[in-house]
C-alpha cells in the first residue's frame, strides 16, 4: 500500500506517477513492488477435477488386486485339474469384468461416455466367448446387436444428436437396416430376405412417418395432443407389421396376401378414421368459433 509523498492520495499498484499532482513515484533501490497477496486463501475447485481423487483410486487398487488374485487362483486351479485348456474362457471374462470396473470408477461418469464403454466392452467379450473355439459364428449376430442398442438409447442423447435430431433418426434407420443386411448375410450367405422383405417394410414404416409428421406439422395449432401422438404412433406399428406379413407371405409363398395381420390392419384403419373425424370435427369448430367472433 504507497500513498503519494506530496498530496498523501492513495497509489494504485504498479502506479508510476500520482494520479492527481502527476509526482514521480520512485521506490528505494534494489526493491521491487510484488502484487498483493489475498487476505484469505482462495476456493478450491470442485471435487473430481483433475483426475481421479482418493476414493476412486483405492476402490481401483482393490480391483486390481482382486482381479490378480482370481486370475490366478483360476488358471492354477484350472492347470492342476488337467483342464488348462479350458481356461481360456473364465480367464478372459474376469479381465474384462476387471477392465468394466475400472474404466467405471477411472473415467467421465456421464451416461453418454460409460454407456458407450459398457457397449463397446460387451461386444468384445461376445467376440472373445465365440473365439475360443478359433471361429467367430454367433457373435456375428450378437454383438452387433449391441451396437443397434447403443443407437437407439445412447446416441440420441449426444450433442450431435440433440443438436440434429432428423440426421440422428437416419442414421438409427440406416444402422438397423445395416444390422439386418448382416445378420442375412452371416445366416444365408446373401441377401435373401433383406431384398424382398426388409427394403419394402423399412420403406412402409418411413411413408408413415413422413406423412402423420407431415400432417401434424401443417396444423394451425402446433401443439398437437399426446392421445393424436398414441394414435398415430398405433397406427404406424399395425400397418407396418401389416406390410412385414404381406412382403412375407409373397417371399415363403410366392403369392401376396394376409395371413394373420388382417386384425391389425382392420384396427389400424378404425383409429385412422377416428383421427381424421377428431381433426375435421376440431377444424369446423375452429371456423364457426372464429366466425361468431368477427361477426
């Protein structure tokens, strides 16, 4: 704290002349003036920043510690019994239940980013069960599959997805579609169903969509009711399984046609009915409401 030698105004740090009478502001020699140092110590951040605290590093000491012991408490017991060789399995699954563990305490705990590892660590354990015969079969199914679930409830709550909802229900379709290509591909050899089947259904369930959101949107009340929403959404479902049995019954019988979807079909046009009455019913309210009031 300085103050000037003439006027005695208080000096800012660094000052190097008095702001009102402009006198020189000269320290002694051989000192400098060093910045001000708080009164009280100043908050720490927030707890979990910077890597991994106390806690968290202990329980993944334990973890680590408990998976050496098990590993080898298998293997050996495993060896002296004479089945080494069917080691492999039990081995590999307490490593990645280890490295699951781990990467739970160690990284982000968001939804998003463990969801995705869990996924990730699921499909490589499907992979490693199915290899330990040195072949890969089921797994080419399996794991997969998990990668369809992680698009249907992981991706969509990623920035990317939030930030362009159209673009990430494309990719969930288009990643389906991809799934079912394979899963056709790894039973029969070549796209036998998919062509036939898959294409035309998949082309049935986007037409729906397209139009109820097509409809929905072009109301003057943007605010559409949740029992339109149920409705539409019961009709989309009946039809598609509908055309799912009709594109069916033509692939196994050559010949197309309903075989047990009749029902849904026959529902599904009664709540399409209803829901054309419900909006032109609300759409001739609206006008003689809106006429009674300017005349």
């Amino acid at each position: 704290m300085a103050y000037c030698i003439r006027c005695g105004v208080k000096l800012a740090e660094g000052s190097k002349a008095c702001p009102l009478c402009q006198t020189p502001v000269q320290l002694p020699p051989d000192m400098e003036e060093g910045k001000a140092q708080p009164l009280f110590a100043q908050n720490l951040p927030p707890r979990g920043m910077g890597g991994v605290n106390k806690t968290r590093k202990g329980v993944i000491e334990l973890i680590l510690s408990l998976f050496v012991i098990s590993e080898l408490t298998v293997f050996l017991s495993m060896w002296l019994s004479g089945n080494g060789s069917q080691s492999f399995i039990p081995v590999f699954s307490i490593a990645m239940a280890s490295l699951s563990l781990i990467l739970a305490f160690s990284v982000k705990s968001s939804y998003t980013v463990q969801a995705t590892i869990q996924c990730i660590l699921i499909s490589i354990f499907l992979f490693g069960l199915d290899a330990a015969d040195l072949s890969l079969f089921w797994s080419l199914i399996a794991s997969p599959a998990i990668g369809v679930c992680w698009l249907f409830f992981v991706y969509p709550f990623t920035r990317k997805a939030i930030a362009k909802p159209k673009t990430a229900a494309a990719i969930c379709l288009l990643g389906s579609l991809v799934y079912l290509a394979c899963i056709n591909l790894v039973v029969n050899h070549s796209l036998t169903w998919f062509v036939p089947v898959t294409l035309p259904v998949s082309a049935t369930l986007l037409a729906l969509v397209a139009l109820f959101a097509l409809w929905f949107t072009k109301r003057k009340n943007k605010r559409i009711p949740l029992a339109d929403i149920v409705l539409a959404t019961l009709v989309i479902v009946f039809v598609t399984i509908a055309s799912l049995d009709y594109f069916l019954t033509g692939y196994q019988l050559g010949a197309f046609g309903l075989r047990w979807s009749t029902s849904l079909l026959s529902a599904s046009m009664v709540i399409l009915l209803f829901l054309i009455s419900v909006s032109v019913s609300r759409r001739v309210r609206r006008f003689f409401t809106s006429h009674n009031r300017h005349s």
